[in-house]
C-alpha cells in the first residue's frame, strides 16, 4: 500500500479521534481507512492507535511520530497546491488564536478585511486568555502579547504595549489613589490568574509588590469588568484599554512606576515550510497590526 495513502489515513484517524470520521473526512470509507492504518502498523511494526468503542487514541511511541509526520504531510501539500494555483489563489482553513480581550479589540476588526483580500480563506479565531498548545490543538498562527520562550515556534514581533494599572474614578474617590507601590497593600487588587505580585520600578531598580483582593480570574475580561464597575484595581496591557481610555472614569494611577513593555507578536510553528495561506494571513495582520497600534 502507498506510504503516503497510509500516513493520510493515520493522521486523520488521530485528527477526527475515529475511524469512520476520519473516513467521512477523507471521502474514504471506513475500511479503506483501517486497512491503511493496519498497514502502517505492521510496516512499522508498532500499535500506533489504541482503539476503543467510544474513541481512537494515539499511544506514548505514537505521539511523537505524529508530531514528525503531520508537518511533512502538510509541507506536500502546500507544495502541490502553490504548483497547482495561482499566487492569488489563497484558500483553505487558517486557525488563529489570541488573547479574548486582544483580539475582540484588535484581531476580529481586521478579519473582514482579510476575508475580503483572500475569498478562498476561512478563518477559525479563537479567542482564549489560555496559552494554547500550537500542535495539540492545531493552530496556524498565534498572537501573543507577552514574553516567548518557545524553541519550537517561530515568533515575528509586530508592535509593542505596556502595563498599566487602571481603575475607575468612582473606586478612588472611595478608597483613595495609590501615591507609591506599597498602597496598594490597603486597596482592593483584582488578580488575573495567579499574577498576585504586581511588577514596578523605583530608583533603585525593579521590584515587585505582593496585591490581594476579592475578585479573581483567569479571564481579563472579567478583571475589567470589575474595574470598570468600580470593585478595585486592575493590571493590564495598555492595548487592551483603547475603548475603557475613551470613557473619562477610568484612569491609570502610578505611572511613573510601571516601565514594563510588552512585544506584541504572531507566532508559528517552527517547519521548513508554511503554507501558502498561513502566510498571507501572517503578512496581513503584521502589517494592519502594526499600524493599528
């Protein structure tokens, strides 16, 4: 059986979690789909797959030839489909993931005009505060808006924010507004995720300040939902503020002590090749990005 019918058929079963999926996607049928995966195995003389009746699942010698093969797959594909198409001729699935409320403020305005400029495209947009798995969970291209230390990704910088510390008019005129770092130690922080020390700068150098508060989350949408009711103090990206700066009771307090910048950067993995529509969206939105901000 063909090496390349066989690779196919695994990578489909393990993408769809099932084999008549995995047919359904392919236009294969079911036993076609098997018997190519039953070849692979014994061709390679390893169980790939650990099937049950609910679900198909890659074993641990698996994981690792899936990571190997999906890549290569991907790279002939691109290939048959820039000899077959013109350079205009963009189409297919680009899955694009970006902080919830990054995105909502930045991303999602400029997907019509992609759509616009590339027809054949169709944009998955996932909008998570998580940090995603690139290869587990099959994204294109990630916007990111924070360090990246990631060997296996590659990461082109587009612009650059800052942290500030926000919360409405009405909290500090019932609490007061912080002068130093260290009142923050008497108001009410609101903590995203387990951020429960705030970072600044004083003459002697950087410091941090432990904070604590009432209201905690792992959604920054929530921590400004909660600033922007009066409840407490918030940290954020100053880009993630560009609708709350046109409302007159938010204010930043502290100024003088945050000097943390933040790059603002799309991220791929790292593959000798990237596909053709990857590729264009990667170039569209470095560049409206970076004149967005």
């Amino acid at each position: 059986m063909d090496r390349f019918q066989e690779l196919n058929a695994f990578i489909a079963v393990v993408e769809t979690g099932g084999f008549s999926d995995a047919a359904r996607k392919s236009g294969e049928s079911q036993s076609a789909i098997s018997k190519a995966v039953n070849a692979l195995e014994k061709r390679l003389g390893v169980m790939l797959l650990h099937r049950s009746t609910r679900k198909v699942t890659l074993t641990d010698q698996s994981q690792k030839y899936y990571e190997r093969t999906k890549p290569l797959l991907d790279e002939i594909q691109v290939a048959d489909g820039e000899l077959t198409s013109s350079v205009q001729d963009v189409s297919g699935l680009v899955r694009i993931a970006a902080p919830s409320t990054f995105g909502r403020l930045h991303v999602l305005p400029l997907i019509p005009e992609l759509l616009a400029s590339h027809p054949g495209l169709r944009i998955d947009l996932v909008l998570s505060d998580t940090l995603r798995d690139m290869v587990e969970d099959r994204i294109d291209l990630a916007i990111r808006v924070s360090q990246i230390n990631d060997p296996d990704s590659v990461v082109r910088r587009v612009a650059g924010t800052e942290l500030v510390c926000a919360g409405s008019r009405h909290y500090f005129e019932q609490h007061g507004t912080p002068k130093t770092p260290a009142d923050l130690a008497s108001h009410n922080c609101l903590i995203y995720g387990e951020m429960t020390e705030r970072p600044f700068t004083g003459p002697n150098g950087r410091f941090s300040v432990p904070v604590r508060g009432n209201l905690t989350s792992n959604s920054a949408e929530t921590i400004l939902a909660g600033v922007m009711t009066g409840v407490g103090i918030g940290l954020f990206h100053r880009a993630s503020l560009v609708e709350e700066f046109g409302n007159s009771d938010i204010v930043t307090v502290l100024d003088k002590f945050v000097h943390e910048p933040r790059d603002i950067s799309l991220v791929w993995p790292k593959r000798r090749f990237v596909p053709t529509r990857v590729r264009r969206a990667t170039d569209f939105l470095a560049s409206a990005l970076s004149e967005r901000l």
